[in-house]
C-alpha cells in the first residue's frame, strides 16, 4: 500500500521531477526553472529546496525518531512534509511523530498523510501528561501554542498552559531520559519575535541580546509573557542539566500551510484579492515588519534543532526588506493585478476591535547573524517572488476551517 505523502507525489509525478535543483536556476521558480503553475508545483519545489538546504542536518536525524507537538499548525505543514520528502530518497527514514489537540481543526493536507508508514499523528493536548504509550523519541520541537493574534486572546489561557505548562513537561521529559542514560539528541523551543515587545528605535533591527519592551498585563501578554518565561524554563534547563535545548524566535513568517482563515495579515489580504474585494487596513498602514517565506524559515528551525547552542536563543527571519503594512498590501494587490485579474484597491479603516492595535509593535527587524555565523542560516527569497509563491498556493486553498 502507498503511503499518503506517496500519494501525493504520484498526483504530481514527482517521478519526472529532477532529485536537485541546480544552483544556476533562478530562485523565485519552479523546479523546471518556471514560474509555478499551481499550489503543488510550489510545494514540490520548496520541499525540494528544503530538503536540499537540509541535507546534513536530515543526515544527522536519519534512522531516528522526531516528534512535533503542535504539528498541524502553518509550521508544522513544512517541518513534517519535508522530512516526509527527505524520506523518499533516505537509506534510514526518520520517523515522524506529531502531538495536536488539534485546537483549530485538523488540517486536510495532514489528513491526507496519515498513511504515510513513517508518520504517526496522536491527538494529544501538551497541557494533560504525556500518553502512556509514548515512544521513546530523539528530536522534540515544541510548536504547540496559537500564535495568531485574533486566536489567542480568544484562547489566553491555553496559550499560557502550552507555552509554560506543556514546555514544562516536555523538558521533565528530557531529563527523565537523560537519568536514564538515553538523552535526546536534540530540543527546539518555538519562541517568537514578540519577546521583544516594541522595541525602542535604538534597537532596531532587534539582536538576540536586546531584553525587550514589553507589558506584562496587555491583550498579548498572554503570548509574549509565556514565551519569555519558555525561554528562562529552556535557558535554565539547558544550563542546568546540560540539555542540548535550543530557542528560535520566528519573525513574521508566511506562505504555504498558513491557512487563509489564520487572520494573520497575508492570508487577509489574500482573501480579499481572491474575493476580489479592496484590501482593508485596520491601522494607518505605518506599522513596517521584515516577512520571511517560510522555505527559508524552516531550514533555519532544522539548523537550530540539530545544531544550535543549548540554552541560545536564534532570530530567524530576514533583514531586509522592511515594509509597511501599506506597502505589502500594494504589492500583493500588483501581483493580483498581474496575475489573477483582480480590480480592487487599498484603503484603509479604524478597526472595530478597540483591542486590535494595543501593544502592536510599530516595527520589527531582526539582526540574524549568530544564526547566519552559528549555524549557516542563509535566507534567499525575495519578498516578490515569496508573495507571488504564496498567492498562488492561496488560489489552490481557498477553503480552509474557520476556527
Ligand atoms: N508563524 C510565525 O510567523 C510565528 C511567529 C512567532 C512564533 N511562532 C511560534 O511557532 C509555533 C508554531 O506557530 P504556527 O504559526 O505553526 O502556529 P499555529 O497556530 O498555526 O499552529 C499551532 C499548532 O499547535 C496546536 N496546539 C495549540 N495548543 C496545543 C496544545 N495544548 N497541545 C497540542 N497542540 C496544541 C494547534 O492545534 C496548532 O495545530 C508557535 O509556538 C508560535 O507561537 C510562529
């Protein structure tokens, strides 16, 4: 019997593709050197792309096994499909295992892998003990917690639960194994950009050692509290016991698996080009981030895991550029011009959500160099062919849950 990502592959006849793309191909292409044509020829691409990028660290994982806590989320479409695809062509496949409560719904795309003979998906919630039966695993990424604004001040309480209390046990788990002479070989810690807050002008763009500027009773405290106290649980649990625990604090990233339901500001923008309606700002369109595609982002999460310092904390993201909302907006209404007849505008209104802009960082920027130097994290995607990327996988999945 195939397995599901097989299935998915045979779809597309990945049998025809190259193994590699060369070097020479100008990225922001399929893997004929094209533009992509649809959502599964960016896919392949990527997963190409990634798996490539990712050769020694997947080399390092082959033959063991990895669990995701918090897999069925945006990132973790990218961290199980391409270790999925890296186990096409592997002598030694890693084995999969990924841990959801499945908060926001099962995704279809993690459904159609569940045949997959290297890949166990177990509802399980990081806040209740760890199952009974539970593997003993080598690698853990803890990416549990709803990360979209909108869903975590709906769900604040379980946001903290998952970034302190289920942190927790998944580091009692780590120490359990290294008592018991079986320590793993490696712990990633899902943090984010918004530990620094809104950081003064001065410290812009943000290196890892800035300490942040950020209230501890706000609408987000919920979010960015929580994971600063992560980072201290990680950081002490490294130092301590001497755990290989590492932290990457993702900066803005987007496209493929982010669901167009996720009300993060590109699938927003996304849903109104696809409706064919204006693009609404819910600000003055001044706040400016970096965005990063999330391609990139993933080699530089596999690179932490597998070789990040314990106790260290990472940005992954870009550096440049840095746009406004009003800016990114224009650009994808351009190449929903260009590429998918859409006639709308950009305008702007003040949200009815009094909440909505409290303690929203004006801008944010990451100096990423100690992963650049550290581990070779190395971002190559230009925010236009990014966007064009993401837009048309947004035309393949237009329907996603709404929760
Ligand atoms: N995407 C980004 O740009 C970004 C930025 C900063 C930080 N992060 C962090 O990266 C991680 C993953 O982000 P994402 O964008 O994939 O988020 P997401 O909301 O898309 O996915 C999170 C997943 O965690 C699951 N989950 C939540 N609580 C859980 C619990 N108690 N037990 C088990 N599963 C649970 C959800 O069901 C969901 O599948 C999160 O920790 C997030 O805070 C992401």
């Amino acid at each position: 019997m195939s397995s599901g990502i097989e299935n998915i592959l045979e779809m597309i006849e990945i049998q025809q593709l190259p193994t590699k793309i060369s070097a020479e191909k100008k990225i922001g292409f399929g893997m004929d050197g094209n533009e992509p044509r649809n959502a599964q020829e960016v896919v392949t691409s990527d997963l190409m792309d990634i798996t490539e990028r990712l050769h020694q660290e997947f080399g390092r994982m082959s033959g063991q096994k990895l669990l995701i806590v918090g897999g069925a989320g945006f990132l973790g479409y990218y961290l199980v499909q391409s270790v999925l695809f890296y186990n096409q062509s592997a002598a030694k496949p890693i084995e999969v295992t990924v841990y959801d409560n499945y908060i926001r719904g099962i995704p279809q795309w993690l459904k159609a892998l569940e045949g997959d003979r290297h890949l166990r998906l177990v509802k399980h919630d990081i806040t209740h003990p760890l199952p009974e039966d539970m593997e003993e695993v080598d690698w853990i990424i803890h990416a549990a917690s709803i990360a979209s604004p909108i869903f975590y001040r709906k769900h604040p309480i379980a946001t903290m639960d998952a970034n302190v209390g289920g942190l927790r046990t998944l580091l009692d788990y780590c120490l359990k194994r290294k008592d018991q002479g079986k320590p793993v070989a490696g712990f990633l810690y899902y943090s984010t950009s918004e530990i620094y807050g809104d950081p003064t002008p001065d410290a812009i763009p943000t290196p890892e050692t800035y300490r942040g500027l950020v209230s501890c009773t706000g609408p987000r405290a919920c979010y960015d509290e929580s994971k600063r106290f992560g980072e201290t649980l990680c950081v002490n649990f490294a130092l301590q016991y001497e755990l290989p625990i590492a932290m990457a604090r993702p900066f803005n990233n987007f496209g493929p698996g982010l669901k167009i339901t996720d009300r993060r500001v590109i699938p927003d923008f996304a849903r109104n080009i696809f409706d064919n309606e204006d693009i609404v700002l819910l600000s003055d369109g001044s706040p400016t981030r970096t965005f990063c595609y999330i391609a990139d982002a993933i080699t530089g999460y596999y690179k932490i895991l597998v070789n990040g310092r314990p106790g260290e904390p990472y940005n992954i993201g870009v550096e440049k550029p840095e746009i406004s909302m009003f800016d990114l907006a224009s650009r994808m209404a351009d190449i929903g011009r260009s590429h998918f007849g859409y006639t709308g505008k950009v305008t702007r209104q003040v949200s009815q959500d009094r909440e909505y802009l409290t303690d929203n960082p004006n801008r944010r920027s990451p100096i990423i160099e100690k992963a650049r130097e550290q581990l070779g994290y190395d971002p190559k995607w230009s925010i236009d062919d990014a966007l064009l990327r993401t837009m048309i996988w947004y035309k393949d999945n237009l329907v996603a849950e709404d929760l």
